[in-house]
C-alpha cells in the first residue's frame, strides 16, 4: 500500500526513480531531462517559488474561495475535497509582499471568474521544511482499483455485472488506439495527425484518455510558451496556468458549467486551431508532442511495471487478462465509470474516504502538510486536514483595486478530514461539441500585480 503512494507522488527535485514497463523507447529520466533542458520554461520544473517555499520550512500563506462562508463561520469547520488532491482544502500559493499578498497566476485566473466567492488566507506554519513531493493523479490507477476490489461488496451483484460489462465494452471499443499508443510508447512512431483523431474517437469509451490528453497539453503549452504574459509568471517563478484554461473552455462547449475533462478530446484539425488562437508559434509541434508524450504516459499509467509494453495487447483479451497487465488503466475506468451508478451518492464517502485516509497517513509520515499536485509544480496545493505537527490559521480577505490580498477577519475553523458533497454530472459522453474560443475572453494579466520574485521570507530576492 505505502509504494503504491510513493509510486503515485513526484520530487521534481530529485531524479526519477520510478519502476516502469519494459521496452519503453524513452525513459522517465529521458523525459525529465527533455523537459527541464530543451523547453523554454523547463527550469521551473525544478526551481518553481512553490516548491522553494515549501523546502525553506517557513510558514506559507495560501488562497482559498468559497462560497460557503457563512456555513464556514456557523460550523467552525472546513471540509475537504476529492480531485487531483485526493482529500485536502484546494488553495493557491500567495506570495507575501510589501503591498500585500499577491495570488499566485492561478489565484488571479479563480478571483477573476469566480467573483462571488469569499477569499480566504490561510497562513500554515510547519514544523518543518516540506518534502516536495506531489501526488500525480494520473499514477492513481492502482489504488483506485485496489480500492474498488476491497468495498466491491457495497454494490450489488447487478451493479457489479453492469460496471464490469461497461467497462470491458469501453476497452474493447477502445483497444485499437490503446495499441496503437503501446506501439508509439515502444518506439514504432505512427502519424501524428491519425494519432490524433483515433485518440479523439477513443476518449469516449475510455474517458481517462481525456484526462490524459488535457495533462499532455497543458504540460506542452506551460513549458513551450514564450508570450510576455508567461515570461511575466516565469519571472516570479510561476508557470501560466491561464494557458491551460484558454484552451480548456475553448475546446469544450459549456465547460464553464461543468468542467469535466472525459468531454476533452478535439481531432487533429480542431488541436491545431486551438493551439494557434492561444500560441500560433506552438501549433506546429502540437501533434507530434502529444503523441510521443500521450504514448509514454499511457504506458507508465496504464501497465504495471512489471509488463513488457512492447508484448502487451488489448485486442481480444479479457477482462482479467487486461486487469493484471494494465491495473492503472482499469482503476481509472472504474473509478470515472461507479461514479454514474444511481447510488453512487450513497456509496462516494466509502469510496473516497477510504483513499483519503491512506494519502493523509502517507502524508502525515512524509511530514507533508500541504500536499500539491503534482502532475506538474503548477500551483495546485492543499492543506492536509490531519497533519498533527503544523497551526493553521485562516481569515477572510478583502482584494484591493490593484489586485493584492488583504486579510480582513479571522475566521474560527479548522480544516478537518470530513470530505465535501460531491454530485456526478449526468452522462454526457456523446454530447462533447468544440467551439471556438469566442466565448471566453480573458483580460491582459496586467490586471493583476505584477509579480515580483521573492524569497521565501517576502522580501524582495
């Protein structure tokens, strides 16, 4: 249990050592040293103002919002959330400076869109530099399924028929494209365009290939961009996070409403045009990155380590067969696909707090109080709502005119582990439409402060 939540967390500070599948054409250790050396914005990989915060072992301020605040004051407590933070309070970094806390890009991107939820400042003093260590959600594979095999018997025999039948439908409608990424992982390079459109057919039946799509994306405009606004961010040690948001609500119709990633899946003339309205420079290199990124990760997420990828088939095999050779993989698909079961309302806590309890232990032993995701150092951090070693203090915020947070009440509540509602989205599989990019226009990132690079302890480096 404890590797597999090592397995699932990265140190960009240290040198890869995860167990992978054999045959790969290219290595963890090959892509992270591709990606720190060869790409504009790779060095923030490593040297990001979010992990040195976290190292230097000094109390950090973090930003959250709500919407719930009175529910907040009346109960004294804050719940948790499940996503790519498994179960923590989702916040974003905040850098403390002479004119006041500035928001992390991220931050800046969550106060502009949602303008009716309450700021907050959490200020989490530790007991001691943090591991920066981030858990990756797309390496969850194996402990979603893990999970589903030990609680199986909350469903009912039915359900569990169904979701098995489900499941195998979706691999076998799949399983050409699933292939064809193996035979790209191993090295036997395909087109880059045909990958692309059989990746968009596939994302239906196996919606975790969405969430795979999106991450390889967004990794590829983040690390490639080279406009004033992500050299701005780069300069304060920040990765642009708004890239990734242009192109999320440019390729979905109604993601604003529903921001669901198993709907992500544009074909190969609908990337190119996505990727020229964001950055025209990086529309070129699009395809080819996603394919050869795309393929590795499947393999890394999808296989256990260890498979041979370049042996392993999904044309023809069963249910089984599929389950001990690409355990990630199958844990992914139950793990999108129980939550469309009419009781899954029922049954969610027993689900996700059974993993929630397992990443809080891991965490806790770690010395990990805020957990951030990490799929890449982006911004994305939580607080641990059981670390036993750190105080949490928390206030409401007012934001002044040129953008910087100010803390205003303090707020009696404490995070703690009881995980929030969650509501699952009606099947929308066959209802993904692109748009064009229209309809989301977001302001010149001169509307907020312009960051300036810190040291850990707020004054100017």
């Amino acid at each position: 249990m404890r590797d597999e939540w090592e397995h699932a967390h990265t140190d960009y500070t240290r040198p890869a050592r995860r167990r992978t599948p054999a045959s790969l054409a290219e290595s963890e250790v090959d892509w992270r040293h591709h990606l720190e050396r060869s790409t504009p914005n790779g060095w923030l990989i490593r040297h990001n103002a979010m992990t040195e915060a976290l190292v230097s072992g000094k109390p950090m301020h973090l930003l959250h919002t709500t919407r719930g605040i009175d529910a907040i004051r009346a109960s004294r407590q804050l719940h948790v959330s499940t996503g790519c933070l498994v179960g923590a309070l989702y916040c974003t970094p905040l850098t403390n400076q002479r004119e006041g806390l500035r928001p992390h890009n991220l931050g800046a991107y969550l106060l502009r869109t949602k303008p009716s939820n309450t700021p907050m400042v959490f200020e989490v003093t530790p007991d001691a530099p943090i591991p920066p260590k981030g858990v990756d959600y797309l390496h969850l594979g194996a402990i979603h399924l893990r999970t589903y095999q030990r609680y199986q018997s909350f469903l009912t025999p039915a359900e569990s028929s169904q979701l098995d039948r489900t499941v195998l439908a979706g691999l076998r409608a799949a399983a050409a494209f699933l292939d064809l990424a193996l035979h790209n992982a191993v090295g036997r390079a395909t087109s880059a365009a045909d990958f692309i459109d059989k990746l968009s057919d596939a994302v239906p039946h196996v919606p975790f290939l969405g969430y795979l799509y999106f991450e390889v994306l967004s990794e590829y405009l983040m690390l490639h961009s080279t406009t004033p606004e992500t050299k701005t961010y780069a300069q304060a040690g920040e990765l642009n996070n708004w890239l990734y948001k242009r192109l999320a609500f440019a390729a979905v119709d109604s993601m604003d409403q529903l921001f669901d990633l198993a709907r992500f899946g544009p074909r190969h003339q609908r990337l190119v045009q996505l990727i020229d309205g964001i950055e025209p420079a990086l529309g070129p290199g699009a395809a080819e990155y996603v394919r050869r990124r795309l393929s590795h990760l499947l393999a890394r997420t999808a296989l256990h380590p260890s498979q041979d990828a370049a042996s392993v088939s999904f044309q023809g095999a069963d249910l089984g067969t599929i389950q001990e050779a690409a355990p990630g993989l199958i844990g992914q698909m139950i793990f999108r696909e129980i939550r469309y079961m009419p009781r899954y309302q029922q049954l969610y806590h027993c689900f996700e707090k059974a993993k929630a309890l397992e990443a809080w232990d891991y965490w806790n032993i770690e010395g990990i109080p805020t957990p951030f995701n990490g799929v890449l150092p982006k911004g994305e951090i939580g607080i641990n709502p059981t670390y036993p070693r750190s105080t949490v203090r928390v206030w409401t915020a007012e934001l002044d005119g040129n953008g910087y947070l100010h803390p205003a009440e303090e707020v009696t509540a404490v995070v703690t582990p009881h995980l929030a509602s969650w509501w699952a989205p009606p099947r929308q599989r066959e209802t993904r439409r692109a748009t064009d990019d229209s309809r989301f226009e977001l302001g010149p990132a001169a509307q907020y402060p312009v960051p300036q690079r810190t040291s850990t302890s707020g004054v100017p480096a």
